[in-house]
C-alpha cells in the first residue's frame, strides 16, 4: 500500500470507529428516520462548496442510476438499519457484527473479478470469521435482540457490495462530487418522513452527537473513504473494518459504560483474525507476482541488473 494509501486508511480507521457511538447516544431523543436526515443533510451542505469548486454535477447526470443504487447501498439503507438496531443492541455488539463485513466481501470480490483466488487460509478464515459470528449472537443477542443482528448482517451485505458500485462504474467521477450528489439524494428521501417524527426537544448530548456524526463520521470520512477505493481497491478498502470493530467496543465501554461480556470477548479475536486471514492475498497469486518480478529482474537486486541490460541494450533512461 502507498504512503497515501496509509494515511487514508489511518484516518478512516479514526473516523469511521466513532459512528456506532453517535448513533447509540442519538437514538436515545432521536427516531432513526429523523437521525439519517440531519445527519446527511448537514454531511450534505458541509461538501457542496468543496464539490462545486471540484466540476459540481459535470459528467454526473448520465451515471444517475448507478448513484441512485451507491445512495441505497452505502447511506440510506445502511444508516437507517443501523440507527433501528441500536435501539436494541449495544454499540459495541453493532460495531463488532459490521466487522464481519469483509466475510461477505471476499465471496462476492471473487465473483466480481477482483482477483481473489480461495486457499487454505481463506477457508479457514471464513470459518474462523463465522464461528465468532455465531458466538456473539448466540452468547449475547437475546430473542428481543434478534431482528436487530438480522438489520447488521444486511448492512454487511451492503456495504460489501457498495464499493463495486464506486470501482466498476463511477471511478472516472470526483470523489466529493459523488458524495455530496449521494448526500443530497438521501436527504431528499428521508425528508419527508423526518417532518412526520421531527423531536419536540433534544440535549446538547444530543447535538453534539449528530453534529460530529455528520460533519467528522460523515462529510469528511465520505471523501476518505472514495479516495481510499480509488487508490487501494475495493477487497482491500475492507480491511478498515478490521480496525472498526475495535474501536466501537473501547469507545463504548469507556464512555457509555458498556460491558465487556463474554460473547464480545470471544468473537472479537475470532472475528478479526477471521477477516485478515479471508482477505489475505492468495498464496498463489503472491507466487505467480513474485515469479513475473524474478523473470523482469526487479527482485532480490535484479532490478539494477534489468536497468544495466537496459543501458546497454539502448532502452533505458540515463
């Protein structure tokens, strides 16, 4: 990964562990559909500028369907389920159960052509990956609590799927400009339930909440999180969930005096050593990179002997 790459995905570890919190705290004055509209309409308003100075709508319009399925599967679905699953679950069981995202992911990668090809390790990853899943739910998650851990697995799915959505289709657009034209659309569709469910009155607790839920977890993890795809790839934007997890459980424990019960202690290294092993590069793919490398003369010194043979052959650079 690129120096780039890494500071991408630094900063999309930091901004995207928090939200889980917010939406815990949120939740609490704030119905789900109200929740999702502030906190794109404000996402919203805080990029127009930025997008506008970037092109604005220019070269957009013809790609409006596949924005419109981007919108659904990264925001508007996504952040409603959420936002109703944690009226019911912990935000350190939410942000856990989003982090077996990239289980889903390396199924539907493979299929797409994203140059995954299974091993032994991938296999044993999904497994790995799955019995923590099916630790959590089975210690922690109670009859009232399932239809909650049911929202989670289909935010996974969506979330798997979105970052196709962006590589495949809308890669030759701005990145700011995809988010706020995505942003806009949301808040479009959730005004008007929003206006039937607005609050009578909130907390500053609250306030704060949703401010940094739109304008930090949001606006700005938006365009991190487009620049990171661009520059690393879908299969391996996944791994930002590796981190996610983590975050969510500390960050609810530390703040909302979450309990560290015994199904998060056992699924959370079950879960992540899971992804890491189902997202790992193949063995075979590593091989064949490292064999092409050997033939140019670019590993273990051969890439000055390549550029000597170059030299002298006439076709390289002085």
């Amino acid at each position: 990964m690129s120096r780039r790459g890494w500071v991408l995905f630094v900063a999309l570890c930091l901004v995207w562990g928090m939200p889980y919190l917010m939406v815990r705290v949120s939740v609490r004055e704030l119905d789900p559909w109200t929740l999702v509209f502030f906190r794109t309409l404000l996402a919203a308003a805080t990029l127009t500028p930025f997008a506008l100075r970037r092109g604005g709508l220019r070269g957009i319009l013809p790609y409006w369907p596949w924005m419109l399925a981007f919108t659904a599967l990264e925001m508007s679905l996504p952040w409603l389920l959420i936002a109703t699953a944690e009226q019911r679950l912990t935000s350190s069981l939410t942000g856990l159960l989003i982090g077996a995202m990239p289980l889903i992911g390396v199924g539907l990668y493979r299929l797409t052509g994203e140059h995954y090809t299974f091993d032994v390790r991938h296999v044993a990853g999904l497994a790995c990956g799955l019995a923590g899943v099916v630790a959590l739910v089975g210690i922690n998650v109670g009859n009232g609590d399932a239809a909650g851990v049911v929202m989670l697995l289909i935010v996974d799915l969506c979330w798997a799927v979105a970052p196709l959505v962006v590589i495949k289709r809308l890669s030759g657009l701005s990145s700011v400009s995809v988010a706020m034209v995505a942003l806009w659309v949301n808040t479009l569709a959730f005004a008007p339930t929003a206006a039937t469910r607005w609050p009578a009155s909130v907390s500053a607790e609250t306030v704060v909440a949703v401010l940094i839920l739109a304008l930090l977890c949001t606006a700005l993890a938006m365009v991190v999180y487009m620049g990171l795809l661009r520059e690393v790839g879908a299969s391996r934007s996944a791994i930002i969930t590796y981190v996610n997890p983590l975050v969510a459980v500390v960050l609810g424990m530390l703040i909302l005096g979450e309990p560290l019960t015994l199904g998060i202690a056992i699924a959370t290294p079950l879960i992540l050593i899971g992804s890491v092993l189902a997202t790992a590069p193949s063995m075979d793919l590593a091989k064949d990179d490292a064999a092409a490398r050997r033939k140019d003369g670019t590993t273990a010194g051969g890439e000055a002997v390549a550029q000597d043979r170059r030299r002298e052959d006439g076709t390289a650079p002085s």
